[in-house]
C-alpha cells in the first residue's frame, strides 16, 4: 500500500516498466499528448488517488481527493474498469481497454497482468474477497471470487472460474473450476519480470 511520497513514486516507476512506457520527461509529456496511452494514464490517477487517501490530511488535500475521484471515475467509465484504490500492488498491467471488476476487498500481490472480461470478487453474500501473491497473469475471462487465497508466481488461464484457494506457487490453473496443471516459469508471460529475480 503507498504510504509515503517514496512509496508514491516506486509504484509509478513499476507500473511504468510494466506497461512497458519508455522515456521520461519532456519526450513522454508530447508523446502523450499527441498519442495518450489511457491504461497509463488511469494507473496513473489510480496511484495519485491512492497516495492522497492514504497519506494526506485536512480539508483541502480531502477536497482535492473527491475532485481527483470524479476525474477518475470518468475515465474508468470511458475505459470500463472498475479498479477501487489500494487493492493491486506495484507492477501493475492492464493488457487491454475493456470491462474489468475488482472488488474493494480484494488483495493483490506486485506486478499482476490482468487482461478484459476479469472479475475478482466477494460470493455468496459473504464479504471476504481473493488474496492473490505476486507475479499473477490473469487471463481474459477469468473469474475469481470468494474468500480464498492463491499462490505467488502464477498464471490464470483464460475463462477459469477460481472459487478454492490454491497456494501452490509457480504453477498454472485452469478450468472451471481452477485446478493446477503444470508448473511454469510465469516470468515467460509477464514480460516485465524477465531481468528481475523474485
């Protein structure tokens, strides 16, 4: 969760590299206004509204808060997200433009890549909502719900429907519902952590 200005900062520069945006300064600024990467610019806010809610205090630092949201909020219409503050840890990858659910309970590890059509939510009345580790690919389709815990270095095949907890890490699961398959090198297909060691 950001905490700190620092910490602020450290989750830009992993979503950056996990969005794979190169560049920086004044050649980054034309670059987005002649061709805007939206899933950039939402995580962007997603982090900004983050670091506000958690770290800053009185009236107006809460009113730009509430200002920052409505901005937000639009352009997660626009885009069909519905991604709620401090849910998903640094390295976050939105793959695609399209509907994705999260619900505010829900836990996220560091660098996720989630593709469209994916629901992460609470089942059945109860509120608990997914854990999940680190380095998770989801695939499109995917839903997982309920409240269960799932392992670290993993990938989600497209369209599973995930309702047990599974911790086994370094493995993928699939099907309806999830079970493991084979066990994988998931660095493979979140391109981000290939020159990283986890």
């Amino acid at each position: 969760m950001i905490d700190s200005k620092i910490k602020y900062k450290e989750y830009l520069k992993a979503d950056k590299a996990a969005l794979s945006i190169h560049g920086s300064g004044v050649s980054l600024y034309i670059r987005e206004l002649v061709a805007p990467n939206y899933i950039w610019k939402f995580q962007k806010r997603l982090r900004k509204l983050e670091y506000y809610k958690n770290c800053k205090k009185g009236f107006i630092n809460k009113a730009y808060y509430f200002w920052l949201k409505s901005r937000h909020r639009k352009l997660a219409l626009k885009l069909s997200f519905s991604i709620p503050e401090n849910v998903f840890g640094p390295g976050l990858s939105i793959a695609h433009y399209g509907t994705i659910v999260v619900n505010s309970k829900a836990r996220i590890g560091k660098n996720c890549r989630i593709h469209v059509c994916v629901n992460i939510g609470a089942s059945g009345g109860i509120p608990k909502a997914p854990i999940l580790g680190d380095n998770v690919y989801i695939g499109p389709g995917a839903k997982i719900f309920g409240d269960i815990t799932l392992g670290s270095n993993i990938a989600i095949a497209a369209n599973s429907t995930v309702n047990k907890s599974i911790l086994e890490d370094n493995i993928l699961i699939a099907g309806s519902p999830a079970k493991k398959i084979k066990e994988i090198d998931v660095s493979n297909i979140i391109p981000n952590l290939k020159n990283k060691s986890f």
